[in-house]
C-alpha cells in the first residue's frame, strides 16, 4: 500500500514539473533581427542614384530643446560612394580590394537657442548589396554648440557596433564601449530612400539616435520600441500620395515620425520628434519641412559664383 501510495506521488511530481516546463513556452515566436529582414529586402535603387550627382534638401526646422521650440535649418544629403569595409572610410584610391557601395546620408541640422547657438551632423554609410553586407557599416555624429562638442562613432564589426565617444561633459567624457547589434534609428532615412517596405514593423529592439542620445545626455544602449509603416493622413505635412514610418520608444516617453514619398527615390518630405524636454519634462515636437530639393554634384559647386544654388536651395544660416 505504501508503495503504491509513494507511486501516486511520483507521478504527481512528475506532472506538476511538466506543466511548469510548458508554461514558460512564449505564445509567439521573437521577431526576425533587423538585419534578417534587411537581408531579405531588395533595394529599389534606380538609375536616379547613379547619375553623378548627390540629392540636396533643404528642411525648415522647428526644433525642441531647452523648454521651448526653436526655429532653425536642416539639410538632407544623400549620394552613393563606394565604402571600404575593413577602414570604414571613402574609397578614394581603389587600390584596396575590400570595397562596396553604399547609400550615404548626411543631416545637418542649424538651430539658436537664444543667444547661442547649435550645430548638429549625422553621417550614416549603409550598404546597398544587402544581401553581403545587411547592417548599417558606420554612423558618426558631432554637436557643437557654446558650452562644448561632442563626437559619437558607431563601427560595426563582428556582430555588434562599436561606439566611441568623446564629450565635453564631465559625466560623459571619454567612452569606448561595445553594443550589441540593432536596428539604428539613424539608419531609417537610408532604408527608407532604399526600400521602405523593408523597414520592420512591430515591437523591436533599436539603438536610438546618436544626436537624440547626446542631446538628452542618455547612455547609448539597445530599447524597446514598435515601429509601423502606412499612408500618411497627419496635418503637418502637406503632398498626396504620402507614407508614415513611425518608431516609439516607451522608455523615452518618444515618438519620430517620417514621412516619405510613396514613389521611387522616396524623397523624405519631413519629420517629427516629440520628446520630454529635460528641463520641465513637457513634451514638445521637433518638426522638419522640405522646402526646396537640388540634385547636383554639389562637391563640385565649391566657387564664389556657385553661391546662388544656396539661394535656390533658399538656404538662411547653413
């Protein structure tokens, strides 16, 4: 009777251990990595991108910080280079077999604060054979403003970034450490102008902005967020035939909405980023309007006479 009675009991045991195993089973399966959805995306880049010529924008800026919304300028630069993959730079020679072609943006973002004033540019180098190469190489990003700089470089080799900082700001200083790969937010104008239907959509992990991160002086790390891609029928930009990419990162209490072109090259009419100012913890909206676009070998346009093309880019403080 005892034995049969300590059976009983085993397997009652056995029972409970099983039911324990399979509730830790995840209802559904994880999101594919970024760069897996990347990988199988194919880049819609038409002869618009080979022409010798780089795209120019230029955005009327109304940008948060310091408790208030500050008017100011931004530029978009888009042009393809060919990359080299083992330094990280420009190819200039072609002398080194370790190269491959990238889309490459440069924002460049104006703005005063009052008296004084901020300069902000983000450089994001993203290959364009996604397939050999589905990350995002390099992204470096510099602030200057009248309290100090601040320079932030992103490498990515061996399944992560590398991230170097160097800040003005005691608590900031000097930094070299390594993070594990994500989504960049930086890299979405690339991918968008590549091929938005590639973005990935739903919760995610993602390394927000580099010039986001400094301006609200918060370590450089993966975060949650929930990314969506659809038409646009918000009120701050005008245009038919419109889609939304938005990324919200609840940590941050934040929201940055671009929105694009639905047609191929998918020129980025604008954007927006609300956010908590640091100051009062209100959250106020950052918002870019393209007004103007040029598609120039503008690295050419370097004489006194070529001063005009600013005027017709209707170009103020930049």
């Amino acid at each position: 009777m005892k034995n049969f009675i300590l059976l009983l009991l085993l397997l009652a045991g056995l029972g409970a251990c099983h039911n324990q195993d399979t509730s830790k089973v995840p209802d559904s399966q994880p999101a594919l990595p970024a760069a897996m959805v990347f990988k199988g995306s194919h880049p819609k880049l038409g002869d618009y991108w080979y022409q010798g010529k780089g795209e120019v924008s230029r955005y009327e800026l109304l940008q948060n910080r310091y408790s208030d919304v500050h008017p100011g300028e931004a530029i978009l630069v888009f042009v393809t280079e060919d990359f080299l993959t083992d330094k990280q730079v420009k190819n200039d020679n072609y002398s080194n077999p370790n190269s491959t072609p990238i889309l490459k943006m440069n924002m460049v973002r104006k703005f005063p604060t009052g008296l004084y004033s901020y300069a902000i540019m983000t450089s994001v180098f993203t290959p364009t054979k996604v397939k050999e190469h589905p990350q995002t190489l390099k992204v470096s990003t510099s602030t200057q403003e009248w309290c100090g700089n601040a320079y932030h470089q992103l490498n990515y080799r061996d399944g992560k970034y590398t991230s170097t900082l160097h800040s003005y700001f005691e608590n900031e200083a000097d930094q070299v450490t390594e993070v594990p790969y994500a989504i960049l937010e930086d890299e979405i104008f690339n991918r968008i102008r590549m091929n938005p239907d590639g973005l990935p959509t739903g919760k995610l992990t993602a390394l927000p902005g580099t010039a986001i991160t400094r301006l609200l002086h918060l370590p450089f790390e993966p975060m949650e967020a929930e990314a969506s891609l659809s038409a646009y029928t918000g009120n701050d930009f005008s245009g038919e035939n419109l889609r939304l990419y938005s990324i919200r990162f609840p940590a941050m209490n934040r929201t940055l909405e671009i929105v694009f072109q639905a047609e191929a090259p998918y020129i980025i009419e604008g954007w927006t980023d609300a956010y908590p100012s640091l100051q009062d913890r209100k959250v106020r909206k950052s918002v870019a309007r393209r007004t103007n676009t040029l598609l120039t070998p503008y690295w050419q346009k370097n004489k006194r006479e070529d001063m005009a093309l600013r005027q017709e880019l209707g170009l103020e403080g930049i």
